[in-house]
C-alpha cells in the first residue's frame, strides 16, 4: 500500500486551495493571487457615501450619485478605481479631479442615451475585468444607467437574461430601461 503525500489546505476567505506539501508554497497560486484582491465595503460602511449604494459583487459595488465629500472616504474604505456613467455636462469632469486628488484611478464611460453601446459596454467589461482595478465603484446620476450596463455586461458573459436582469434591477435598473434593453437584446 503506497503513502499519500501530506496534504496542506490553506484557506482564504472562503476560498480553500488544497495542495501537496511539497513545493506547496514554491509557486503562487492563482487562488492565492486572487485573494489579494481587496473587497468593496458593504453598505453599512459605504451607503451613506453614495445613493443607491449596493455591494454587487465582492469586488464590484455600483451607486447612483456621490454625494459630496465621498470621495476621499471612498479612497480610505479601500476603493481603487471609480468608474463613472455619467457624461461631462453631468459633473464627471469635477469628479475625475476629486478621484486624482485622492489617488483614485477614475474611468468615464459616459452613457449619454438610453441603452449602452456595444463598445461602451466592451470598455467596461475591460474595466471590470482587470484585478488592478479592484475593488470599484461603478456609478452615474441615480444607477439606472449602471443597471442597464451591468445587465449587459452579464449577458454578453453568457449570463442567462432573467439572471443578469435581476442584477441589474438589483444594481439600479428600472423598467423604462429594462423594456429599452429587452427591445436591443
């Protein structure tokens, strides 16, 4: 009868990489890569920042407007990145200001019309989709707009319809836009 090799489980968070001891720890993991990734604060710490806040996923939170102040806040909760939907006429110009002075890297994607393009939502699944990024904000006026992109976003994963719709009613959508994105879809 053959011995096992030992076996070390390391945990993080709740996610657990299990691994023969020997050479272990000799390679990162992409696991343990991952993990390094911080979180988006829930809304007991954030929401008051922010209307509509909510914490989407853990590295993704979205809201509607910032309210004033919040920004710095942001930054000290652990926020690395801004994305905004709004369109400079908006304030995004004044808000990419705010993000630089407090060391916050700001993306504007303004989605001036109803439904986001195909490229705008591209440019966010970039966004979204690179760790260096993380955690982020992802926010416009009042999050109507960041429902739509999401939900996009979802189904352009080959997330089914009805799943990343309720996400997006979840991050903001609305039904007036809701009906414009099941028109295009």
């Amino acid at each position: 009868m053959r011995r096992s090799q030992p076996v070390i489980l390391l945990c993080l968070g709740v996610a657990c990489l299990f691994a023969p001891a020997i050479g272990a720890l000799t390679a990162p993991a992409p696991a343990l890569a991952q993990a390094a990734v911080r979180e988006a604060p829930f809304g007991d710490r954030a929401g008051p920042l922010a209307v509509n806040y909510t914490r989407l996923k853990p590295h993704v939170a979205t809201a509607g407007l910032l309210r004033d102040g919040a920004i710095p806040i942001l930054k000290a909760l652990g926020f690395a990145t801004i994305v905004d939907l709004r369109s400079p006429a908006e304030g995004a110009g004044a808000e990419q200001q705010a993000a630089a002075a407090a060391g916050l890297r700001y993306v504007n994607i303004p989605v001036t019309g109803g439904v986001p393009t195909d490229a705008q939502v591209a440019e966010f699944a970039r966004v979204v989709e690179d760790p260096n990024n993380a955690p982020l904000l992802v926010h416009c006026a009042s999050a109507n707009r960041v429902g739509a992109m999401w939900t996009l976003y979802r189904v352009r994963q080959g997330i089914p319809l009805a799943i990343a719709l309720e996400e997006g009613r979840t991050a903001g959508l609305r039904p007036d836009r809701e009906a414009e994105l099941r028109k295009r879809l």
